[in-house]
C-alpha cells in the first residue's frame, strides 16, 4: 500500500460506510438531492478523507485534529439518518443498520485519537 491510510481499519470502514450511504441516497426523493443527500453524502466522504488526509505526513496533534472533525462528521450521519427515517426516506431496519455501523466506526476513530 502506497498510502499510510490504506492500512487503517477505520478509514476501510469510513470510505465502505460512504459507499453505502451513496447508494442509500439514490432511492430518497428527487426534491432531496440538494439538500438531505447532498448533506449526508458530503458528511460520509469526510469522515473517509478527513481520516486520510489527518494521518499523512501530520504530527501527532494534527492527526488528532482531523479525527475530531472526522468524529463530527461521523455524528452529522447519523443525525442526517435520523431525519431520513423522520421523513420516511428510509426504514427502521435501514436506519438501525448504518447507526450501529457508524456507532462502531465512532468508538473506531475516537479510540485511535486517544491512541496518539
């Protein structure tokens, strides 16, 4: 692997959390695509690209920063899910599935910020 980040299990995670939150998003309606989905899809892929940029080429402290954003953005999902499943987007199943996975992937990522 040519990049540090492609050795971490939560960033492996994040980017397959983002994938699928993409497909998600492809059945909510029309009249949400720049809203809703744009919002939960840009808050996936930073939790991704905020774990990879953080720990290429950072300090310690640095790396730290970019997994808290990265922790905000996780919780931002799940928020974004929570709507979803208000508005009928999405079902319980559905709901309770990315939010045990993003519960793993927080506890992921707040564990290796208190690791450095």
């Amino acid at each position: 692997m040519a990049f540090k980040f492609e050795s971490l299990k939560v960033w492996h995670l994040a980017a397959d959390l983002s994938n699928q939150v993409d497909l998600l998003t492809k059945s909510f309606p029309v009249e949400e695509r720049y809203s809703l989905s744009s919002q939960i899809k840009r808050a996936a892929d930073s939790v991704a690209l905020n774990i990879a940029e953080g720990c290429t080429g950072q300090t310690d402290p640095e790396f730290k920063i970019f997994l808290g954003i990265a922790l905000r953005s996780a919780i931002e999902v799940v928020a974004a899910l929570l709507l979803a499943k208000g508005r009928g987007y999405i079902s319980e199943e559905t709901k309770q599935k990315f939010y045990n996975e993003y519960e793993i992937l927080c506890k992921m990522i707040s564990g290796l910020r208190e690791s450095l």
